[in-house]
C-alpha cells in the first residue's frame, strides 16, 4: 500500500519528541522532512533535538532548519521544555543549520503535487513564509494539521491564546486565511490527554525507555509548575494520531481567525459562533478523541 506523504513541521519539545517517533515508528508515512521552527527553543536547540531524537531512532528522514524567530515579533519560547528543549537528554551535538526549510517545504509540495499532509507541531512561521514566497503551492496541499488554539478553555500562553498561535500569530494568520483544508487540534482535546510516569513503564520493554522516561519526570515537573496538571500532556503526539488513525476523533466545521493586534488577547483563535449563513468555515477542529484507543496505541507503536 502506498505510505501518505508528510512533512512534519516541529519546535522539539518533549511533546514534538514523542510525536516524531510516533510518526516515524508506526511506518505508516513515506516521511519526506522534518523542518525545524524557533518556539519552544532557539532554532539551534530544536534542531539539535530533532536531530537528537532521529538519531535515537535511527531514522533517515531529512532534517532541515527553519526560522530563527517569528515573522514580525521576538521569539517568546516556552517555560515547560527547560533551557534547551528537551531537559532531561544529554544533547552535546550541535547541528549545523541548514537556513532552508522554506525552499524544502515548497520543493517537495511542487514534487509531489496534491499528495503532500503537512503536520504542524511548532508555531506557523516556515509554512507562513512558505505560502507567501510561493502561494503557488497552496491549492497542492492535500492537507495541514496544526496542533494549536484554544477555542472554550483559557489559553496557556495569556487568557485566551495556546503557545504555538501565540508565538507567531502573524503566521497563523495568513495560514488560517489559507484556501486550504485544515484540520486543528486545539488544547480543549489535548488538556484532557496526559500521561503519568506510571504510564510510560508500559516502554520498559523498549530501548527507548530509559531517555523517555528521564525527559518525562522533568517534563511532568514543569507541567506541574506552570499548568498545575500532574502528568505529561500529550499535545503534539494527540496531532500526530490524527493522522495515524482520523476515525478516533470527532470533528466539526469552524469559521476562526487569528488575533494579531490584541493587547490581551495576541495569538487568540476566535471563533464565530453566531448564528446564520455566510460564515467561511475554515477549518475543522477536533472536539473530541477516544482516549483510551489513542494510550493503546501509543505505547503499541512505541514498543515496536
């Protein structure tokens, strides 16, 4: 059977950590890159952690960096991944940045016309600058989904936004603008979905128990600091899943735009629920997930 062609789009993370190698390892994708953004770390450190994790699974997939900082604004990283990203992992390599992640993406869209999902794990920046060096590219996508937003639960990066919108929210704008299907996984899904380090015993069998499991303990410490959840939330690999099994979760169609100019409300992803005709349903937005099948899964995967 024909493997989907993807393109995973990734600031790494813990999450994005755990979302590569659930990709990578359920050999369900022909995975034709991994692009690097500046998010949750400098593009330095992501880059160096997706390379850390590919390696860890011993993965050929390309690697190319991207951003350096958003279009319009400095770079706010994330509080939760640590001072480099993947607290917890001994990463002592520095990748030599590649700079060409934009070219990399509209290369392989043009190559691989209407066969190409891109998984959005990081904020928008390389695929925003993507559509506006080549708009070309934009009806030759077969797909986006983007882990982020918040549409009836409080933000985690102010009160009504979700980190990744948030970082780059000028990005997101013209991404949602986009004549494009889309697909969003936004944190009222992915608050719910957690795991505690109880749970990531079920990978003892694995050889990537250990350093799952020692990334795990500093991430579910800083959740527990800044989100006041104990357990590792499951954002990115939740968007991961999507694509490994749609049938899981539950979805309906939206009209949202982005907030770029709010004082309090930068990065939100407003959403018109008013009644009537005439709305432009942009994207469609998970409402639900059936946990159980998706912890099943992860761990099945992970073992393999």
């Amino acid at each position: 059977m024909k493997k989907q062609k993807i393109i995973i789009d990734t600031d790494p993370g813990y999450d994005d950590a755990l979302a590569i190698m659930l990709a990578e390892k359920s050999r369900l994708f022909d995975i034709l890159a991994i692009t690097t953004v500046a998010g949750n770390s400098t593009i330095q450190n992501t880059t160096n952690n997706a390379r850390f994790v590919l390696n860890l699974i011993e993965s050929k997939t390309k690697l190319w960096s991207g951003a350096n900082a958003p279009l319009k604004r400095k770079l706010i990283k994330a509080n939760v991944h640590g001072k480099n990203g993947l607290d917890g992992a001994t990463i002592n390599k520095e990748e030599k940045l590649t700079n060409n992640a934009v070219n990399k993406i509209i290369e392989n869209i043009i190559n691989n016309p209407n066969e190409v999902t891109i998984l959005m794990l990081g904020p928008l920046t390389n695929i925003a600058q993507a559509f506006v060096k080549e708009p070309s590219i934009i009806p030759l996508i077969k797909e986006i989904i983007i882990m982020g937003g918040a549409i009836n639960v409080p933000g985690n990066k102010n009160r009504v936004a979700e980190f990744n919108i948030f970082v780059d929210p000028d990005a997101a704008d013209i991404v949602f603008q986009a004549d494009i299907k889309k697909t969003l996984i936004p944190l009222d899904v992915c608050n719910n979905i957690f795991f505690t380090l109880i749970d990531f015993r079920r990978l003892n069998d694995s050889n990537l128990y250990e350093i799952i499991y020692e990334m795990m303990k500093k991430y579910i410490d800083n959740i527990y600091m800044f989100e006041k959840i104990r357990g590792a939330i499951m954002y990115d690999p939740v968007a991961a899943y999507y694509l490994i099994n749609s049938q899981a979760f539950a979805t309906v169609e939206m009209d949202i735009q982005i907030e770029t100019r709010g004082k309090l409300t930068r990065g939100m992803t407003v959403v018109d629920k008013r009644v009537g005709e005439g709305k432009n349903k942009n994207v469609s937005v998970v409402q639900s997930v059936d946990k159980e099948k998706f912890k099943e899964d992860f761990f099945n995967i992970l073992n393999s």
